[in-house]
C-alpha cells in the first residue's frame, strides 16, 4: 500500500520543476524574496489588489515583488513574513 502526500501548492511546483530538470527541461526558477511574496498573499487568500491595500503599499510594488523585478526590504519584508507564518493576524486586520 502506498501512501500519497497532499503537498502546497509550492510544493507541487516545486515538485513539478525538479521533473522539468531531470527531462532536460528549464523550470521557472523563484527567488526566496519571490517565494515569500507569493506564500504570504496566498497564505490570507488575497488577490494582489487586496493584498497591496492591506500591507498599504501599491498593487506595482506586489506584483513586481511576485515577478522577481524588485525584492521587499524592511517593514515590507517583516509584513510578508508575519503574513506568511502568522495569516491570522492580517486576516483580523483585512476584516
């Protein structure tokens, strides 16, 4: 009998772009800066508009965080990572 693990939705593609090196091919490769952009806003279900709103920094600023073309520093780092290990916490302030 096998036994199936549920994995994150990162961990699945994660998952999917080590199967991309092994075929020879090129996966989308994140940044640990991208990766905490992406986890903390899906961690408090949030659309970017939402999310921008909440941490009052522009819906640019996300997005550009998400896509690699600017990394988060300071207040906006600890923000993303409060969001991402602690969503309570930003979901009672989003409500």
């Amino acid at each position: 009998m096998t036994r199936q693990r549920i994995l994150s939705p990162e961990g699945a593609e994660l998952l999917e772009a080590v199967e991309q090196m092994k075929a020879g091919k090129k996966g989308r490769v994140y940044t640990p800066e991208q990766l905490l952009a992406i986890s903390a806003r899906q961690s408090v279900s949030l659309t970017q508009k939402e999310f921008a709103r909440l941490l009052n920094v522009s819906v640019d600023s996300v997005q550009d965080w998400e896509q690699g073309r600017r990394s988060p520093r300071g207040a906006a780092k600890t923000l993303l990572n409060v969001a991402r290990n602690h969503p309570e916490v930003l979901e009672k302030l989003a409500s």
